[in-house]
C-alpha cells in the first residue's frame, strides 16, 4: 500500500512538474506573440506614414504638371 502511495505521489509530482513546463512555454508564446504583434502594428504605423508622405509628393508633382499645362496652354492661346 505505500508503495502504491509512492508511485501515485510521484505520478503527480511528474504531473506537477508537466503541467509547469507547459504553463511557462505557453507564457513564452504569448511573449513573443505580443511582441511580434507590436511589431506588426509599428510596420503598419510606418507604412501609413509612408503612404501619406508619397500621396503628398504625387499631389505637388499634379500641381506641378497642372501649372505647366496652364502656362503652355497660355503660352499657345497668345497671339504670335
């Protein structure tokens, strides 16, 4: 009977000890996940910025392009 009560106190010491080893990978995992996840929320705070920087500069080039359209458009309504 003790030792029926030893291999039982050992099975859930090794059960114990599992279930610990499982609980502190899954906490790594989560670690890592978060981390991973703010990582991919950054990316996409600088890919929005650099999506508004490059609409900003193709906005002056149309300015730019227009200006040019109206002086040449100047330039030929003018009489020679």
């Amino acid at each position: 009977m003790a030792n029926e009560v030893r291999q039982l106190a050992r099975g859930s010491s090794e059960a114990v000890n599992e279930i610990t080893r499982v609980l502190k990978e899954n906490s790594a995992l989560v670690l890592r996940t978060t981390e991973a996840m703010q990582r991919v929320v950054e990316q996409g705070h600088t890919s929005q910025t650099s999506v508004q920087e490059i609409e900003s500069i193709v906005n002056e080039i149309l300015q730019g392009a227009q200006s040019v359209s109206h002086s040449i458009e100047r330039l030929t309504l003018e009489p020679a």
